[in-house]
C-alpha cells in the first residue's frame, strides 16, 4: 500500500509538471502574460501554503510565472528524471543530505548569488531550514500547572529536569513527556544522541563508532553511555506515547515536553488566536551545567533549493534572481521567516520566525549554542533501534542492551555509510 501510495504521489508531481510545461504558453491570469515560468517541487507538505503564497508576491511585482508542485516521497533516481525531461524541472527542495555526486551533476553553480559569500554555504545550493532537536515545551501549560512563572534557563541538568518532572506529576500532569517509542522514531529522536554526546561533532561520533568496532572500549563502562541511559531511564518513567496527534497533546496542556525535533511542530489552527509559549531544551545528560549537551541543540541546514543545471538558462538566470530576493530582501526574508515560519540559516535574517519552536531554534544558532547532528547510517537505525526499544519496554537490562549494541558493531558487515537520500 506505501509503495502504491508513493507511486500515485510521483506520478501526480510528473502530471503537474507536464500539464504546466503544456499550458503555460497559452496561460493568461492577472499576475503575468509572460512565457517566462519557473516549477519548484516542494516534498514537505507544511510548506506548500506558504511557499504558494511567496511564489504569487514575487509574481506581482515580477515578469515572471512560478508553480509550485506539491511532491512526496520522491527518491534520486525520479528527481533526476524530472531533471532530464524534456520540460524539465527548474528548482527543488531537497534534504541536506543528498549526494554531492548528485549536486555536481544537475545543480547549477550559482554565478551572481548576493548571499553566497556571507552565509558561508555552498555555491550550488541555497539554505532554506534550520531544523534542530530537543525537548519542545508548552511554557503556558508548565505554569498553569506549577502555580509560577517558568524560566527554561533554570532548567539545565538531568536533575534539575527531573525535579520539574516530578512537580508537574505531583501537581496533577500525568506522564509530562510524550515519547514515541516506534523503532523509526527512536531512531530519528533519541538514538543519535548517543553519538552527538560524544564530542559534539561529526568527527567524534565516528570516532566512537570506530573504537566500538576496534573493541577499543567497553560501552557499558562509558561515562556518556552510562548519561544517555539515565536520560533514557528519566523518559521512560515519565512518558506517555503521544498516538497521531503529539501537537494537540502539548498544545492541551495534557503534556509539556516532547522529544522530537522542530519540523515535527505545526501549531494547530485554532491556537493562532491563544496566546500560548513554546520553546525547545536540550535533551539533558547528566548534571554538568557547562557540558554542552546540556546548554547547545543539534542543529544544522536540513533543507535546501537547488537549480536544475539543464533548464534554460533564461530560467537559471531567473531561479537565482527569486532566490536572491528571498535572501537579501525585506520582503523575501518575512516570507521566509513569516509565510512559512522557518528558522533562516542566513544570519542576516533578523526577523523571528512566526513558529514559535523556530524562533527558539534561531536564538540557540546565533547564541552559537548549537552542535552538528550526526545521521545515521539506515542500516545501523534498523539494527539498534529495536535495541533500545527492548531496554526502554524492560525486555533488555543495561548489561545486555550494552552488549547487543557491542556484539552488531563486531560484525564484519555493519555499513557505516549515510544512506542515501529520499524526500519525504
């Protein structure tokens, strides 16, 4: 059914595309009578009004047409595809972790981009998200039930959480935390910070990998191992599983953190009007306040826009136009940050984003209290996932989860290689 699913959604992006290639010639509408159009395929659904909506105020004061083509679950080969048609695709969004052989071959190589030299990115792609994860926060909710006003910042070890923890408990908030314990959602929440911790580096969760497939170190005698299993023992005493409506829980009140990150966060309509806080913490290890896992998130660019080295270049020239203007405009920036509510990689960018777990995201990047979060290897997710499932259920005790863990990295086959991308 998923993959019927995943074909009827690639074969409507591919209609979208040829039926815009077809008509726009012939299109007349209020914005633009001219030949000049640009498709951008967008894979993430919370963003197609948005996106829309910036697309129609650059066509008002613009010679120019943009569709945006509402995607999912495109893989690289199909992406390439629509690259290489005979109407080809101009832009797309893509992860951050599509391969540079990918980029070398069909993004074009931007020429004239006015924020290339200060974001410090690369030439072929432009930074769309900052996206980070954490412990989001219903800052409304945790008062309402403490009785006085809450300061995240108090909140800066493992104890000190849990001391919280136990106050909203005892005060009537069962179960605070909402925790999705599925093998794909360990896997992309809670697993990589066993690595992350490490060093707070990409270099140092390899490291680790390496000395645990050397047999250079014994995991359960590990000073992190042993903080990321109180972490996980903290989480499982006070969690709840968050069903399909996670937002609805803590926009309730019925829970006041959730270990996610900030994608996941899509306010529910009703609240545009409420007044109620979020946030974002760290996900707390052990009782060090200067320790980095304890001030700083994962947070890097997980999103971006690439050009389509094949269309025409009257096209590439105008892709790279728009996408100077979101940049370096007063205009782009709020569609950016206010249209569709994201965190903005580009410093510059001072406006604050309209999606309040953003906005706290931003204030961690420019506080530099951000470390580069570290991907798993699909295969590795797939294998330790359940692990951790294990010991989080009470199937596995500490000794045996270290062990398990031990035993697949001596395996002579483990893949430690980031898999490949796939737009969701």
């Amino acid at each position: 059914m998923y993959r019927f699913r995943q074909r009827i959604l690639w074969m409507i992006c591919l209609f979208s595309l040829f039926v815009f290639a077809g008509c726009r010639q012939g299109h007349d509408d209020q914005h633009s009578q001219t030949d000049l159009s640009l498709t951008l395929l967008n894979p993430v659904p919370a963003l197609q009004n948005g996106l829309q909506e910036t697309a129609e105020l650059y066509m008002r004061n613009h010679d120019i047409r943009i569709q945006v083509i509402a995607g999912s679950s495109i893989s690289e080969e199909q992406l390439s595809f629509l690259f290489h048609a005979s109407s080809p695709l101009t832009m797309a969004i893509c992860p951050k972790n599509i391969p540079v052989e990918f980029l070398t071959q069909n993004a074009e190589v931007f020429q004239h981009a006015q924020w290339k030299t200060a974001s410090g990115n690369s030439t072929n792609s432009f930074p769309l998200r900052l996206n980070g994860r954490g412990l989001l926060y219903n800052k409304t909710a945790i008062e309402n039930v403490i009785g006085r006003p809450f300061k995240a910042s108090s909140i800066d070890s493992l104890e000190n959480f849990k001391i919280l923890l136990r106050e909203l408990e005892d005060k009537g908030m069962d179960s605070p935390i909402l925790l999705s314990t599925s093998d794909a959602d360990l896997g992309k929440n809670l697993l990589p910070f066993l690595y992350e911790s490490q060093t707070g580096s990409t270099h140092g969760a390899e490291q680790f990998i390496q000395s645990l497939q050397n047999q250079e170190i014994e995991l359960l005698h590990s000073g992190r191992f042993q903080q990321f299993l109180e972490t996980v023992d903290l989480l499982a005493a006070f969690s709840q599983d968050p069903g399909e409506n996670p937002e609805m829980l803590l926009a309730n009140g019925e829970a006041a953190f959730w270990l996610t990150s900030a994608d996941a966060w899509q306010p529910p309509r009703y609240q545009k009007t409420i007044q109620i806080e979020y946030g974002i913490l760290p996900l707390f290890m052990g009782d060090n306040t200067m320790d980095f896992v304890n001030t700083s998130l994962p947070v890097s660019t997980d999103l971006q826009i690439i050009v389509n080295t094949h269309a025409e270049e009257t096209q590439k020239t105008a892709a790279e136009e728009f996408l100077n203007w979101l940049a370096c405009t007063t205009e782009g920036q709020l569609c950016i940050t206010e249209k569709l509510g994201l965190a903005s990689p580009f410093r510059e960018v001072e406006f604050i984003p309209s999606n309040p777990i953003n906005a706290a995201l931003k204030d961690y990047a420019e506080m530099d209290l951000a470390y580069p979060p570290y991907t798993l290897p699909a295969d590795m997710t797939q294998a330790i996932s359940p692990m951790l499932h294990s010991y989080l259920k009470g199937d596995l005790s500490k000794e045996e989860f270290a062990q398990e863990i031990e035993r697949y990295f001596l395996k002579p086959d483990v893949n430690t290689a980031n898999a490949r991308f796939h737009m969701h």
